[in-house]
C-alpha cells in the first residue's frame, strides 16, 4: 500500500498520492488504501501534540527574548507550526470522510 502513499516532509507523514481518481481502482485496492490510511490517521493526533510541544518551547523562549528579531523569527516559527497542526487536522478530517463514503 505503501506505493499510494508518498511522506510529506513539512507535515511529517505519509498522505495519499493516488494515480488516478479514486473510482478507478477496484475494490479491494480502496479497502487497502483505507485500512493503511486509517493506521496513518491514528497517529495525526500524536505528530499534532509533538508539535504543540515545540510550540510551547517556542513561546516559552519568545516570552524570555529581549531581542526584537529573534523574537520576529520565534514567532514566524509558531505561526509555521500552527499551520502545520492546521494541515494534519485538515488530513484527519479528510480519512473520515473518505471512510464514511465507501461504507455508505
């Protein structure tokens, strides 16, 4: 299953990268393609609180800092983080709309 599935760097995962629409494979490739994508959404939640994690060090460091650039560039990297947990719960949301879909 791993060959419909490429990692995304910036998020930290592997996402979905099908070669064709998603009705052109037959069924028990979908249902592959589920079960290996649910095993990969159940750990969004996970990769999300790593990187909450780096975000309060982050503030932490920010409400500790003098200098006006570095406290730009602290900034710039929570607002990048924050970003990032958005996409993931975008990517979660995502896989229980695809479950609910073939199941109905």
């Amino acid at each position: 299953m791993k060959d419909y599935f490429s990692y995304n760097n910036r998020l930290g995962i592997l996402i979905p990268s099908l070669s064709k629409e998603w009705d052109d494979f037959d069924d028990e490739v979908q249902q592959g393609i589920l079960l290996y994508w649910e095993k990969i959404r159940g750990g969004i939640p996970d990769r999300i609180a790593e990187l909450e994690q780096v975000i309060n060090k982050k503030q932490d460091a920010l409400s500790d800092e003098s200098d006006f650039i570095k406290s730009c560039e602290l900034n710039s990297e929570i607002a990048e983080l924050a970003s990032q947990i958005n996409e993931l719960w975008l990517w979660f949301r995502t896989g229980q709309d695809l479950s609910v879909k073939k199941h109905v």
